[in-house]
C-alpha cells in the first residue's frame, strides 16, 4: 500500500486548504479507516481527522472540530479529502495522512495503531 498526501502549501491565517490522501497498491474494504495528522517541529504527532470507508463516520481532533472536514472524494475511488477552513497559525504542520484495516473505535485517534502512512504534506499558516 502507497498513500499520496498532497495539497499542502503556505496560506494566510483565515483562509482555507484542501488535502488530499490517495491510495495505491489496493482497494479500500468494510473495515478500513483512513486517518489524518499533523506534526509540528518539536511536538508530538497529532491527531486531526479520520474516516470510516464504509460507513463515512467521522472522527476530529478537538482542535480542529468545526473548521476541519474529512470526505471520502467522490470523483476518486481511494482518495479521501481533508478541507481545512479558518486556518490559524497553530495549524501550521506537516500533515500525514495513514490507513489501517482492523482499527477498533477506541483505537482511531492513535498514530501507534495506524499501520500505513503517507510521505506528508507541509501546511504553513501565517499570521
């Protein structure tokens, strides 16, 4: 499994990103969950947002709930969208997104529990 995270760049405070995580190398099943997070020079990874195929429940990270909105996209079949709107400088980060097929609820906002991720996209916010 490949995932290709894209979409990332330098935006001004207020305004608004899309990401984008496409899979290669399989199909998505039932059961797969496709997770975003960020890391920030110095600090823990993060999580931001996930996704249930299947079900397109979704999770958000207390951060970025409201602002933040993860999509399955419709237009490609393993591709799932991150739309980031009101960005503020703090959102500032390299942005993952990973996928895992056996994910229990408990276990989605955990980086450790994610068994494929992406190379990472840069999202700069300025103030």
């Amino acid at each position: 499994v490949q995932l290709q995270a894209s979409g990332g760049g330098l935006v001004q405070a207020g305004g608004s990103l899309r990401l984008s995580c496409e899979a290669s190398g399989r199909t998505f099943s039932t059961s797969t969950t496709i997770g975003w997070f960020r890391q920030a020079p110095g600090k823990e990874r993060e999580f931001v947002a996930a996704i249930r195929w299947a079900s397109r429940h979704t999770y958000y990270g207390d951060s970025v709930k409201g602002r933040f909105s993860i999509s399955r996209d419709n237009a490609q079949q393993q591709s799932v969208n991150l739309q980031m709107n009101s960005l503020k400088p703090e959102d500032t980060a390299v942005y993952y997104c990973a996928l895992d097929d056996r994910l229990i609820l408990s276990s989605i906002r955990e980086a450790g529990e994610y068994d494929y991720w992406g190379q990472g996209t840069q999202v700069t916010v300025s103030s």
